[in-house]
C-alpha cells in the first residue's frame, strides 16, 4: 500500500482548519510559503478555502498572484463563494475569468455551485446561459451532479417539464436525484395543477396525496385535503390517522378514528396499528388497550404481531414494562427483533436494568450485527454510572466488529441537502456555524437553560458533557439554518436517530429565542417546534 503523499497530511494543513483570524491566517500562509507548500495545487486549494471564510479580500488577491491557476482551484474557490451566497457575484466574475482565459476551461465540478446559486435571486437568469455552456464545453453523457443540478435548477424555476425530461435522461438516478424530482413535484405537484384547473380529486389520488404530505412534514395541508374530500374511505381515513398520530397530534387521530366508525366505515388491520401508535405517542394507555382488545372481541380479527408490537410499545413508553413483557411472553407468536428492541428502549427510558438485560439477550441472537441495540443498553449503563459495564458493552462491540453509527441530521436549504455528523467541521461554512453556535448557547444561558449531561454517554468531566451536548448534529443543523435560511422560513431536520432529551428541550427555546418554526423527523416521529413548545408535549 502506497503512503500518502505528504503534501496532504502536512501538518501546518491541519493548522489551517483551527485559524479563526485574518492574523494568524497570514502566519499560516507565510509558512506555507516559507515551506513549499504554496508550490503544490492541493494545498492552495485548502488555503483559497479557508480564507474565503475569513476575508475575501485576501483570499483574490492570493488567487490572483498564482501564476498557473488551475481549474480545479478556480472551481474551490467558486464552491465557497457559492456556499456563502452574498460572495455569489465573485463566484460568477470567477467564471467569466474562465471563460476568457486561454488555458483553463469548464469541467464538470465547474458547473454544480453556479447553478446552486441560480437558485436564488438576482442569478436565476443565468441558469438558461449556463445550460448552454454546459452543452458547448462539457462532452455527452454529462457528469451524474451536472445532471442533478440542471434539474434542480429547472426545478426550482418551476418548470417542471423540463426537470422531468432532465431526470428521464439518467440511467441511474441516486437517492438525492430522487428526492430532488420529488421534492419538485410536490412543491408544485400534481395537486397545485388540480385545483387550478378544478378537476376532482376523488379518494385515491387524495390518500396518496394525504400520505405524501403527512411524510413530508407538511400536515396542516394533508388535513386541508382531507377535509376537502367529498368520498373519504377507510384507506384515506387510515393516512390521514397515521399522518396526524406520527406529528404528535394523537388526540385528533383518536377523534377522526371515532368520526370514520360514526361514518359506518369498519377499521381494518391498518386502521387499528396506526390508531394504537397514536394513543403511544401521546400516553394513553387505555384507551390504546381498549382498541387492542376490540380487535378480536368487536371485531372478530385475531390479532397479528404487528398490532401486539402497538399495545407493547403503547406500555412501554408508559412506563408499564412488567406489562409490556408479561404481553410479549403471553404472544400466541414468537416476539420478533422490533419488539424486543421497543422493550429495551422502553427499558433505557425508564431506568429498567433487569428487563434492558434479558431484551439485549434475546436482540444478540436475533440480530447480533446490529450496533443500535448494544448502544442502548450501554447509554443505560452510562445514564447509571455503571462505566465498566460500558466498557464490557463497547468491548464486545469491537470483538464482533460492530461500529456504531455516528447521529447524523440533514437540513434542505436551496434545493440541497446538506449533512451534519455530530462534532462535523467539514462544512464549507464551519466556522460561522460554530460562532453561531456559541451565540445560541449564551443566549440559552440566558434563558435559563441547564444542559442535561445525563444524556452525554462518557465517562468525562461536567464541562466537557456541556460542549459534547452543543455539537450534535441537530443542534449543527439549526446553527447553519439560522445563519442561511430565509428569517420567515420554517427550519426542517430529518434525523437518523431518536432526538435527546437536551437537544429537546434546547430547541423549544431556540424556536420561541429566535423566532422560528423548527420541525424534526427523527427515527421515530416528527416534532413541532414553536413559540418555546413541542407537538409532542414532551412525551416521546
């Protein structure tokens, strides 16, 4: 195996990425220069990076004494001003260089930012120039992100035919390029085009628009849809149901599951799972149990082990876990992983070790590859004290090669999504992320917030809990969404994993502080944030 080649590990590199001023930012390049480095494309690039987040003005007049700028620093540089949004009129003084320079031309990494920046105004004009350069200097079939990013770009700009068309014309779209064709049609969709032309939407068409809306977070107009309905049936009732039991309104749900009986529409096998995860989410327990035992008793349907998932769960967050488990063992079926996994989450919510330890014991032969069931019961132990206990988890973990996967949050701004990984500092724009960081943890202080380092799962000092607390990736997310979005815009986070306590209850008070609807997706359900409160009445 080759070593890498030292002018990317040098360690006056990794200086760079801690500068914070425009002094110690010139001590760095004069070393730079003193060293060589400035001689190697690579490391220009990183210093052209860096520097563009802390001047401007120093960062053109170090591109503009490079003797041979290449296109792949042309096009860093382009990248960050593009990221930054009030630099964009450099970006695009950037390109016209290029395109008057008599070596360097446009290639595929050219193109992504500047129709990124077409997407917002005065620049959205340039988008329709830029496609034809892109047909003049760049070789069909066009690189997978040119493609991406014309069709977002005609996406954006409404025309949706064009987008479409765009999309049709990749073998293999991706995940992103999925969502992005999506996310068109639904920011314009199908239904805009509906009612504008007052055509009827009958129930089919509304389920799936119901669905597709509750998904996407939007759950005021699933419910301004399916008010609309003139014929609603029991599949367009059971979306509507769901939509509204995974946003955190159960009470409503439990409403509308009573309207649908009143209206002579008989429940089915989905309309009692989702009606029960309602009642989970918002705690009520028996009601949840008088639906389970309906099933069977009103309704003459043996239950399946997707509804004794529901009603275990269902006492599982309540607290109730002998209950929960007496259910599983008293099953007419063999528990699967789901249920085991619910009891032992329940278990770590509720400080219950014993039945934390026969769960995990049963999840190891079921799924012994999977990291999220050993990290329970570890962050049990952790929430303990019981650190050797840990070390036993985590030891076991690395004999049998299981990694951990790492909180992760992704924020939509512009059409892109952009990924934050807790402790992340690899965003273009890290350092105002972390100074804004800074900003919203005094101004919590202010408001009386106290960090809730039980939910940081090391065995570290009270002040390092504090800091590991203020870099999760959530709280990343809605750092750069703050200092990025639009003041009026609602901030939307999905979240790979089950939002903590802290982080919880520091974005209450960051929506009602800043002034700003906050919604997340995480694993299990979505929250409203707004005006200091949580749709899920903090119980989740």
């Amino acid at each position: 195996m080759k070593s890498p080649n030292p002018v990317f590990t040098h360690p006056i590199l990794q200086l760079l990425q801690k500068c914070r001023t425009l002094d110690t930012l010139k001590q760095i390049h004069a070393q730079m220069i003193a060293t060589g480095l400035t001689l190697h494309t690579y490391p220009l690039s990183r210093l052209l990076l860096f520097s563009s987040t802390l001047n401007i003005t120093y960062t053109l007049s170090v591109f503009n004494q490079i003797p041979n700028s290449t296109i792949f620093l042309f096009n860093t540089l382009i990248s960050s001003l593009v990221n930054q949004k009030h630099h964009t009129h450099i970006a695009f003084s950037l390109y016209r260089r290029i395109l008057s320079h008599k070596t360097v031309k446009p290639n595929s990494y050219t193109y992504p930012s500047l129709f990124k920046a077409c997407g917002l105004h005065p620049w959205v004009h340039h988008g329709l120039a830029l496609h034809t350069h892109v047909l003049k200097f760049l070789e069909p079939t066009y690189d997978h992100f040119v493609q991406a990013s014309l069709l977002n770009y005609y996406a954006n700009s409404g025309k949706l035919g064009v987008a479409r068309y765009l999309f049709d014309q990749i073998s293999k779209p991706d995940l992103a390029t999925w969502n992005s064709i999506l996310a068109a049609y639904a920011s314009a969709w199908a239904h805009a085009y509906i009612l504008k032309n007052n055509l009827r939407l009958n129930r089919y068409v509304g389920t799936a628009f119901i669905g597709m809306y509750s998904k996407c977070g939007c759950i005021g107009l699933a419910y301004q849809l399916f008010d609309r309905l003139s014929q609603r049936d029991t599949s367009c009732y059971n979306s509507m149901i769901g939509g509204l039991a995974i946003h955190g309104y159960g009470h409503r749900a439990l409403d509308l599951y009573e309207k649908m009986k009143r209206e002579g529409l008989a429940p089915d096998h989905i309309t009692f799972v989702v009606t029960m995860c309602a009642c989970s989410h918002i705690g009520s327990v028996d009601e949840g149990c008088k639906i389970f035992d309906s099933i069977k008793e009103i309704y003459g349907i043996e239950p399946t082990l997707e509804h004794y998932g529901c009603v275990i769960d269902l006492l599982g967050r309540a607290g109730q876990l002998t209950e929960a488990e007496e259910k599983m063992r008293n099953m007419p079926m063999k528990p699967n992983a789901i249920l085991w996994r619910s009891l032992l989450g329940a278990a770590r919510v509720h400080g219950n070790l014993e039945i934390g330890e026969v769960a995990l014991k049963h999840l190891m032969e079921l799924e012994p590859e999977t990291s999220g069931n050993y990290v329970l019961l570890s962050n049990m132990y952790a929430g303990i004290n019981k650190w050797e206990d840990v070390k036993k988890i985590r030891k076991l973990m690395k004999d049998q090669g299981i990694i951990k996967i790492p909180g992760s949050s992704l924020v939509e701004m512009g059409g892109a999504m952009h990924e934050f990984i807790t402790g992340d500092k690899t965003h273009p724009l890290s350092e105002e992320i972390y100074l804004k960081l800074e900003e919203i943890n005094r101004r919590l202080q202010e408001y009386g917030h106290k960090p809730r380092i039980k939910e940081v799962l090391f065995d570290i000092e009270e002040e390092e809990k504090e800091d590991a607390l203020s870099y999760h990736s959530e709280r990343l997310a809605i750092a750069f969404a703050l200092i990025a979005a639009d003041s009026s815009a609602p901030i939307r986070i999905i979240k790979n994993l089950r939002i903590c306590g802290d982080c919880h209850a520091s974005t209450k008070l960051i929506s009602m502080i800043y002034g700003r609807q906050i919604i997340v997706r995480d694993r299990n359900r979505f929250h409203h944030f707004n005006d200091g409160t949580c749709s899920c009445l903090d119980y989740w």
